[in-house]
C-alpha cells in the first residue's frame, strides 16, 4: 500500500527532545515501512525515517510552534502529491481536515489532542470529511458523532525501555510544564509525601507566567528538581529508575 503521513511542520520526526506527535509518528512511519509498504513521510527536511522523506522546511523551528501560516505551507506541499497515494494519514492538525475534500484519496486524521468548545465545533463541521481514530475510549467518548474508524493508542516502543527491578527514591513526570498537565499538583504531591520529584519538560512561551508563579518557587534543586528538556536517552534512564510516574492530569 503507497500511505502518505503529514507530520507537523515545527518538529523533527522522531524528536530530538519535545514531540509527542513526532515520536508517534516517526514510529508508525518506520514500522508501515518494516512492514513493506510504500511509505512517504512529510516532515522536515532534518528528520530521520525508514520512510521516503519529502518535506518544505529544512530543519523544525520550535519557535515557530501554531503559526498557521507554516501549517499552511506544509499542508499545500503534501497535498501536491497526495492523490499518488492509496491513503494520506494526516497529523498536522486542523488544515489538513479542512481541505480534505480537496483530495481524491481517502485520509485518515488522527486525534491527538483532546476536545474543547473550539475544536469540538471545528470536528463536528467535518466530521464526514475524514476518517478519524481516536487515541484513547475516553477521548472518542468527548465526541460523538464523527466518522470514527477505530480507537489506537499512542505507539511504544517497548523494547527501547530497558527494566530495572530496582528503583531510586524519587517520583517523576514528564510533561509540558503547564496547567492541563498538573506539574503545580505533582509538586503538591510530592511535598505531602516528603518524596524527591524530578520535573521534565519544554515551557511554552504562554505558559512562562505559569512556570515563574507555581512552578519555579518550589524548585530547589533538591526535593523538587526541574531539568527542563531532556533527550531521549536521558529520559529513558530516568523512567528506568523512577520509583514512580506521577501524571496528575
């Protein structure tokens, strides 16, 4: 089968730190790859895949992150090609569904964030206009009605994760630094449990005044420790040796 995946245009498949889409994507793109498909993945041009790479930009610019007008240009550069292909499955956000009747292929749209007033009223205008898969029951409960394929959950690769029986003393989250995520209630968490919490993760611009206000006064380098972002393998041998993953979304 020729499948076209679009990733977003602001982060490198796999990513090199934050890019949750990224990694999911980069790792479907391998595996339909593994699997001997036909696979064309749109990303940016430093990416690195199994796949045929086609992209627009040169390198991610996270800097960039939710400015339409580049998620325009990565959108009108994969639909130039998309009709060659027997399926387009697009992760690039809302443009790709906008226009999807644009093409002659059918596309599958792939939900990775959860539903709002806003984007609740944007699924629900087309939601005939793509096949769509949800990533969790509960997020396709959020919405009926949309012309849902199946439920597929976010892709690990397991054999990356190396296990260790034997813990340290601390408790960890990765995340977005970031109200949604909680980071402010695992640091509450932690504190009542006298425990040492290692905060990982990217702080979106918007959420600076979040980070100076509950965040940054608890962190003294001791109990609670934030390191910002992290590679993947510093990040894997902090999950190996975690006594616990705290998520308090």
């Amino acid at each position: 089968m020729k499948i076209l995946q679009i990733s977003p245009p602001w982060i490198r498949v796999p990513p090199l730190g934050y890019g949750g889409i990224e990694l999911v994507v980069g790792l479907l793109a391998d595996e339909l790859t593994n699997r001997g498909h036909d696979v064309t993945l749109m990303a940016t041009g430093d990416s690195d895949t199994k796949a045929h790479l086609e992209y627009l930009f040169e390198e991610g610019e996270t800097s960039k992150l939710g400015m339409t007008l580049y998620d325009a240009m990565q959108v009108s550069e994969a639909y130039k090609i998309a009709d060659e292909f027997d399926i387009v499955h697009d992760h690039s956000g809302f443009l790709g569904v906008a226009f999807s009747h644009r093409l002659r292929s059918p596309m599958l749209h792939t939900l990775h964030g959860p539903f709002t007033a806003d984007t609740s009223r944007f699924y629900e205008h087309f939601k005939d206009a793509a096949y769509y898969n949800a990533i969790s029951e509960y997020q396709k409960s959020c919405l009926d009605g949309l012309n849902y394929v199946n439920t597929v959950y976010n892709a690990v690769d397991v054999e990356k994760f190396e296990y260790r029986e034997e813990k340290d003393d601390y408790l960890i989250l990765v995340s977005r630094v970031c109200p949604n995520k909680g980071t402010h209630l695992a640091i509450k968490v932690a504190k009542e449990l006298g425990k040492k919490l290692i905060l990982v993760g990217k702080i979106d611009p918007i959420d600076m005044d979040y980070f100076a206000t509950q965040v940054e006064p608890e962190v003294d380098g001791e109990q609670i420790i934030f390191t910002g972002e992290v590679g993947d393998a510093e990040k894997r041998e902090l999950l190996k040796k975690a006594a616990c993953f705290v998520l308090p979304i």
